[in-house]
C-alpha cells in the first residue's frame, strides 16, 4: 500500500472538476459547486458495491442525513474512484437517495487530498483509502483517516464517530422495520402513520427476496401483516402502532 500523506485540518480541498452523468446529460460539476459557502460531509470508499461499503458505510450515512441536516450540515456526498455509471447504479441499487454520489473516476480529488493509494493486489489499481471529513466553505475542518493496516479498515470514518464529533448529545432515529405483503391496507395505514410521525423506516414485502409467512411467524410469533419493529422490539401491527403513538 502507498503511503498515506492526507492534507492537513484547515487546508482547502483539491480543486477538481467532476464529469457526472445526470439525465442521460454529461454535467460538469466542480469542488465549487459541492463545498462553497455549505458545509458538507465527505465519506470516501474503497469501491461502490464492495462489501463494507455496502452494508455498513454507505447505509448508515444514508440513514444518518436528516440527523446531520438538523445540525447544520447541507449536505453528505459520497466519494469513491470510481466512474459515474458505477456510482449512479450503486446509489440507485441502495436506496440511497439522501447522499450525493461524487465519481472521482481519474482518482484526482484523492491524490490531491494525499489518500489515493494502490490496491493492484486486488485488481482494483488506485482507489482512495477510506476516510471522512467535515467541511466548511471548502475548508477542511475535521478529518478522519482510517489506520494504515493491510486490508481495508472501518474504524473511524463511520457516519456515528462523524455526528459524536459534531454533536455528542443529537438525538439518533429510531430503527423501523415493516413487514409488509402486497395490497394490505392495514400496512398502508401503519406506514402512513410513520410518514405522518416523521419516522423513516424499512420495509420487507412478504413474497420478496425469500420472505415467506413461515418467516413472518419465524421472526414475530405472528402470522398477520403488517408486524412493526421499533429499535428491534415488535411492536405489533396498525393498531398497536396507533397505541404506540398515542401513548
């Protein structure tokens, strides 16, 4: 691996433009555009649709934004070497629609930032090590660096040490999973009470990806849909969820 050589707090990001494919458009977007006058979260990966990217980086920065947006942040932008259509079709296959995908394809805004390293071992060539950094009006305020080890380590860059640093005492959402089965109008009414509580959540359709009635029993004791899941307790279907809220 390449020797890390990461720029320093309060230095200014890398100067770079962005070629982005938006609505079948080749769009030029610039570090400018991203950071100037905002303040921005940047989390830089390996590779989209690697493993720890997928399951646990991306997903929770996704899940953290509107946390973030209440601390004055403008926006999280994902960034890894990656092309645009890798990035759009990786942000399309994650749901993750909070985040921006930022394609740093030529690997310059992470050389310039001293963490674009060689993974030729893996047939990857140069991609950025992972990392995560605030900043405010192009400036870097806080920047997390994951540790030189063989491998690709996940200790620091996560979104949760991101928001301790920004606010240690910031309200976390409540981890929601429905399951639901197609044309159950008890489910659209426990998943519109969720919309109107402000509660993201989950949804697992019965019929889907293996999930059968036999799972639904398996997992909840119960064989009627929807069943709710609140920071992993069930809490039952519609109606207990109205209790739920109004208690």
């Amino acid at each position: 691996m390449s020797k890390l050589s990461p720029i320093a707090e309060g230095q200014r990001v890398p100067n770079v433009t962005f070629p982005i494919r938006e609505n079948d458009e080749w769009v030029q977007v610039t570090s400018d555009d991203i950071f100037a006058d905002k303040t921005v979260i940047v989390f830089a990966l390996p590779g989209a649709f690697t493993p720890t990217c997928s399951s646990s980086h991306l997903p929770r920065y996704n899940e953290l934004v509107p946390v973030f947006k209440k601390q004055g942040v403008d926006e999280v932008v994902c960034l890894s070497v990656n092309d645009t259509f890798v990035m759009n079709a990786w942000q399309k296959d994650q749901g993750a629609d909070n985040i921006r995908f930022l394609p740093d394809g030529n690997g310059e805004f992470s050389q310039g930032m001293g963490l674009l390293v060689n993974k030729q071992g893996l047939g990857f060539g140069k991609r950025s090590w992972r990392y995560s950094m605030l900043v405010k009006n192009g400036v870097v305020e806080k920047l997390f660096v994951e540790p030189e080890k063989p491998g690709d380590p996940f200790e620091v860059s996560d979104a949760d040490t991101m928001l301790n640093h920004i606010n240690p005492n910031a309200e976390l959402p409540k981890r929601i999973t429905v399951i639901t089965k197609p044309g159950c109008p008890h489910c659209a009414r426990a998943k519109a009470l969720l919309t109107d509580n402000s509660h993201d959540y989950e949804e697992i359709v019965m019929g889907e990806e293996g999930i059968s009635y036999s799972s639904l029993f398996a997992i909840s004791g119960q064989s009627t849909a929807p069943q709710i899941f609140i920071e992993g307790e069930n809490i039952g279907g519609a109606d207990e969820l109205e209790a739920y809220f109004a208690g």
